[in-house]
C-alpha cells in the first residue's frame, strides 16, 4: 500500500495475526497480515484506543 507504513505483524496465540500502520494524514489502519490491501481506516485516536482495549482484556475475543 502506497503511503502507509505498516508496524511488524501481531499474532495471538492461534489466532490470524494483524499489521497496524499509519499514514501521513493521521489515519490509522488495521489488516490481516498478508491482506493489507483489504484493510479499515479510522484516526490513529481510534486506533489506540481499540488496542488499549484489547490490551486490557475488554476486547480479547477479537485477536
């Protein structure tokens, strides 16, 4: 993907792993590893947010 700079992929323990990037414009976007060019676009606010969450075991189910 032209102007997004994905971060290494994060894997849950059997689960699909995912890639995190941003662009230039403060986008955040998360994808399936290997299936970046099919990913969702939000604020890099939302974003953090979204791992906070999971992180903290709110959202777990989702990785």
């Amino acid at each position: 993907m032209t102007g997004i700079t994905w971060e290494d992929p994060f894997c849950g323990e059997g689960n699909n792993c995912f890639r995190i990037g941003t662009d230039a414009d403060g986008n955040a976007y998360i994808a399936v590893a290997g299936q970046e060019e099919h990913h969702l676009t939000d604020s890099r606010d939302a974003l953090r947010t979204l791992i906070r969450d999971i992180k903290a075991g709110k959202a777990d189910h989702l990785l």
